[in-house]
C-alpha cells in the first residue's frame, strides 16, 4: 500500500476514472491519500488517509508516493497570524449555525489559548513521529472520539466538508472543528435550559467535559459543589474532574463558582496573549465581554442576514473563490484592490464569483461605484459588506421592504428577489427559473446554470427572512 501526498496547489477529486467533471477540488495545502497503485486513464484510486472511504480518482501528476522518511508525521506549526484567520474564518462560517448562536474569532483564540496556550503538539507537548496521536492533539486538544463524532454529525458535513480523520494534526482544521463543536454546545444547552444564552466561560467548560455535563454544571447554583447530582447523574464525573486539575482544583468539592473563575483567570492570561500578538486584529470590547461571561457575538439585523446569505454561498469566507470556498491566499482578494480582483476574474473566463457573497464580475462592475466605493479600494471584509449591503438593501429590495406593510405577498417577492441575487438562496414555491428551468419549492433559481443549487432548506430561508425582519 502506498501512501501519497498532493504536489500541486489545486488538486481535483474524481468519483469514477473516467470521470470528466470533478466532484471535489482541494484547495491550497497537502493532504494524504491511501492506493495500492490501481490506475485507469491516467489516474489512480485512492483514498484519503485515515479513511476508508469514498474512493477517489486522481490524476497521477497530481500525487507523489511518500518515502519513508517523509512519512514520519510532522505537526504544522501555529503561525499567529495564519492562526487569527484561521479562526476568524471558522467563526464566521459557524456563527448562528442551526440557530445555535453567535461565534467570534476572540473566543476561538483565548480557548485554544487555555487548552494549548497556541501550540500545535500531543499533550506532552511533542510534534513528530513519537507524539501521541491516540491522545489529545493539537492547538484545541481535541481527541479521536470527539473529532470522529464531528465528522458524522449531518448537522455539519456542510461547514466541515472536504475534513477527514487525518486533519487533525492541522490547525486549520482544529479551527473549523472547535468552532463546530461549539456550535453543539450552544444547541444543547439552549435545547435544555430555557432563556439561556451560554456564556463563553460555559462553551469552554464543555469543550473539556462534553456537553451532558456542560448541561448538568449549567444548573448547579453558585455555591454547589461539582459531584452534586442533576437528574440522578452526577454533574460532573469523577474522572472528568480528576484528568482536569486545573479546572477542578478541589476536586470533587470545587464549586460551580471556583469552577467559572478558573476559566476567567484562562482567559484573562489568554488576553494578554492575543493583545501581545495579534493587538490591531482582535476587538478588546469581544475579549473583555467573553472574560466577563458574555457569549460570543452574531451580528443582528442587515449584516446578520447578510452572514447567513455568506456562509451558504461561501462559508463566510471573504476570500473564496467559486469552488474554493477554503481558499485564503490563492490569491488573497481581501489584499487586493477592487481594480485587482475585477482584473483576476478576467481570467476565469465566466467562473468568476469571488468573495463572501460570491460576487461576479458583471455584478461586481456594475455595483461597486454605486455602493460608494472607487477601484482603488481594497476587496476587505468592510467593502464586501458594502457591496452586500447595496445588493440587498437597494437591487434587490430590502430597503423598499422593510418600509412596506411586509405582508405574504410581499415577503415571497422580496425572498424571490434575494434567490435571483444569490443562488445558494431556494425559491419558496414553484416557478419557472432561470432560463425556463422548472422549479419545486426549495430549488435555486438557477438550478441547471453551472451547477447551481440551494444549500439550505426553503424552511430555513424563510426564517432567516423573518429574523431579518424582527431586527431591521
């Protein structure tokens, strides 16, 4: 059996040899694959390390066969800076999720800063072939059977897919996964304590102790101690307390309170971090919110719809490119001038839909000028938001909405409106689409145009809409 590594920077995945459209292009990195040679048409069949399926096509040039001393396992190490976008993607594709809540980039850090203080090694603190990859790994420690879990969960295949086993070891992915695994905290806990928006102080415990727990410490008061029962269990169990000393410094007498300000002391040591390294990147007011037991922000209203549009048409990320919703440096379009980025989707000849909002370049010409920005003016987050925001609020109607009577009627042609602009936005009902295709409820308006299609049920979209609605 061969193991292989990627040589090129974009590397598409097949579902047959003979296959003549890709069903998965990977992005910029190295990943691993498992084959025992078999070829066809210039590909090999392989697989993903760690996994035993799919089986995957792969043009030859493509891959290179592992030595033995390559094969030895290296972890990348943290970079801080690639590390603050890493996180600040995660958070941004993950925020307000199922619902779930909000997510920030402030508390990805200061929590991988109290799991690992922003080291990418094994629990000992090693990062080559002797570290223990059984264990707890990486910059969020996360270990197999909770990484596993993610990974099946069907309640996140979209915002994790394109991950598998062997990613663990990569920061990128631990980025994703924690902010994912948040995100199941948030449901669980609101699902199960009525009125509760979960402070950060709680998501961080239940990164370390699970959710079932997390729920039990929720309702302990102030001043019980944590082997005190809930339900007939244990809030917490003995084991989990014991492999955590530093949260449970009295063991099974700590109380809920000594428990919560062990945290806060984390972070507080986390804030002087993220100030030292990464000062002009973070909000203080977020940091000194999550220290003080807030919860991790989502922003309301026009920009809040605006992020639910993003993170289905590019999994909030401000530098996807189509098919590339992972991309961050090839090319890095928040580091270019609008002038830049029209003159790079030139070259895509028609695929051309960059950024958050998965803008293209009929629309991105069209509109920048009259959402009050020039070319000069870089691509960033703030004038991506702007351009949403006049797509929105002014082409498509958001503004002309929210001051009508907003009854059906109107709300079905304000949600067709929002599906013209973006496809991965459904119709509500049937219709005829674009170029005549026919269409049931829940289709894009573009389905059968460049493999467009919805990534979201109708159901959903509607009540994104009336979220939009009660905050504007």
């Amino acid at each position: 059996m061969n193991i292989y590594r990627t040589n090129r920077p974009f590397v598409k995945l097949f579902n047959a040899a003979d296959a003549v459209d890709a069903t998965e292009v990977l992005g910029i990195g190295f990943s691993r694959f498992v084959g025992d040679g078999t070829a066809q048409n210039g590909r090999l069949k392989v697989t993903r390390e760690g996994e035993t399926e799919p089986t995957w096509w792969v043009d030859q040039g493509s891959l290179t066969i592992l030595t033995a001393e390559e094969l030895k396992i290296e972890f990348p190490p943290i970079v801080d800076l690639e590390f603050y976008e890493d996180a600040a993607l995660a958070a941004r594709a993950l925020s307000g999720v199922l619902d779930a809540g909000g997510m920030n980039v402030e508390y990805l850090l200061l929590l991988a800063w109290a799991e690992s203080g922003w080291t990418n090694t094994d629990a000992q603190g090693r990062d080559g072939a002797d570290a223990d990859l059984a264990g707890p790994i990486g910059p969020y420690r996360f270990d197999g059977d909770v990484w596993s879990s993610l990974l099946k969960d069907k309640d996140y295949q979209e915002v994790l897919r394109g991950f598998g086993d062997s990613d663990r070891i990569k920061p990128q992915a631990q980025c994703f996964f924690a902010a994912a695994l948040a995100n199941r905290l948030q449901r669980a806990l609101k699902s199960k304590i009525a009125g509760l928006d979960p402070p950060a102080w709680l998501l961080r415990l239940g990164h370390r102790i699970g959710k079932d727990a997390a729920v039990r410490f929720a309702q302990l008061a102030d001043g019980d101690v944590v082997s005190k029962t809930v339900d007939d269990v244990r809030a917490v169990s003995a084991a989990t307390v014991n492999a955590n000393p530093k949260l449970f410094a009295n063991k099974s007498d700590s109380t809920k309170s000594e428990v919560v300000a062990a945290i806060r002391a984390e972070f507080e040591s986390g804030k002087r971090a993220v100030v030292k390294r990464l000062t002009d990147l973070v909000q203080l007011s977020s940091v000194d919110g999550i220290i003080n037991g807030g919860s991790p922000d989502i922003r309301p209203g026009i920009l809040g719809f605006l992020d639910f549009i993003g993170r289905y048409e590019a999994q909030g990320n401000y530098n996807a490119v189509v098919d590339r919703w992972k991309n961050e440096n090839n090319p890095r379009l928040v580091a270019m001038s609008i002038a830049q980025v029209q003159a790079y989707q030139a070259t895509l000849h028609g695929r051309d839909a960059c950024g958050k909002y998965q803008i293209i370049k009929g629309t991105l010409g069209g509109n920048f000028a009259v959402a009050g920005l020039s070319q000069d003016r870089l691509f960033d987050a703030d004038a991506q938001d702007q351009i949403g925001f006049y797509l929105l609020m002014t082409v498509r109607g958001g503004e002309a909405f929210l001051k009508s009577n907003r009854n059906e009627d109107q709300f079905k042609r304000f949600a067709l409106a929002v599906a013209q602009e973006w496809a991965a936005m459904p119709v509500l009902e049937a219709m005829t689409g674009h170029r005549g295709v026919q269409l049931r409820r829940g289709d894009s308006y573009y389905s059968g145009t460049a493999g467009n299609k919805t990534r979201l049920p109708a159901e959903d979209f509607e009540a994104a809409i009336r979220k939009f609605m009660a905050e504007t």
